[in-house]
C-alpha cells in the first residue's frame, strides 16, 4: 500500500514508537487487509533485534492502543489478543525451523 507523506506525519504525532512499528509491520505484512491469523507473541519475535528484544505485553498494549484509535479493521482484535502461541500454527512452524 502506498504511504502518504500526510498519513506518515499524522501517525508519527500520535503513536509512540511501539505503537508505529506494530502499525507500519500489520499493513505492511497485510496491505490490502485481507486478514492476519497471528499472535501478539509472533509479532514481538518479528520485531525483535539480537539488541533489543520487544515484549508481548508491548505489542498487545500496542494493538489495543492502534484498536482504540481506529487504526485496526474490526476483525483484526480477535487475531492478535494471545500472547501465547501454543495454539498458533504460525509458531509450530518457526520452531521447528529453529
């Protein structure tokens, strides 16, 4: 999806930084929103660098942050409330690719 500068300077305002890179790593890994099955577990592993490790409390402060503002399709709660991947097919995988 094509950023717009003006979509850009509004976001950057008024999300901090946890928040903005949940935002940008959902519509950028789903553009079209044609819909996400992933925890709030999945997407702190994607975030996270060797330095910096980013928490599963952070990103589901993060989504309910995003959820409130209007940000997230309506459809998008129900995915990413789990900070638990057991069930997360998603997570199976990675951890076998380890």
């Amino acid at each position: 999806y094509p950023l717009q500068h003006e979509e850009w300077l509004r976001i950057s305002k008024e999300l901090q930084s946890s928040e903005r890179n949940v935002l940008y790593y959902l519509k950028t890994l789903d553009p079209e929103e044609k819909g996400l099955r992933l925890s709030a577990s999945i997407i702190a592993d994607d975030l996270s660098t060797p330095k910096k490790k980013v928490h599963c409390s952070t990103v589901s402060r993060a989504l309910k942050v995003l959820n409130e503002k209007g940000l997230l399709p309506e459809w998008y709660k129900n995915y990413f409330a789990n900070c638990n991947p057991k069930n997360n097919i998603e997570a199976t995988i990675r951890d076998r690719m380890k």
